[in-house]
C-alpha cells in the first residue's frame, strides 16, 4: 500500500516508477496532486478499486 506520508514527500518527482513493487490496494487520493509528474508507472502491482478522481489532475502526465 502507498500512504499519504510518502506521496507528500514526493510531490517534486517528475517520474514515478513503481512497477512490480508489489503494491496492493486502492490508490491514495494524493497521487492526483503530483503538478510535476510527468511519467507514472504502476503495472505488475496488485492495485484494486477505480483510479481516484484526482488522477484528473494529472495534466503533465504523458505516460501512465
């Protein structure tokens, strides 16, 4: 699971490559609010639930 603590930390990254982490769970509402994010890769992860709403933030976003 990602918690809120580590995505405020990272709120400068422009890349966030989590692949095959083995990440479960619902993704946290604060990863919408990235404003630098470019690329985010999440895949071979056991993420469940819909992509929160704040993933429409993600305008700089040209990889997910």
């Amino acid at each position: 699971m990602i918690d809120s603590l580590h995505v405020s930390l990272c709120t400068l990254y422009t890349f966030r490559l989590l692949s095959g982490n083995h990440i479960s769970g619902p993704l946290p509402d604060e990863l919408g609010f990235l404003p630098y994010l470019i690329k985010f890769q999440l895949d071979r992860n056991y993420i469940s639930g819909p992509l929160p709403k704040s993933f429409a933030n993600l305008s700089n976003v040209k990889h997910l």
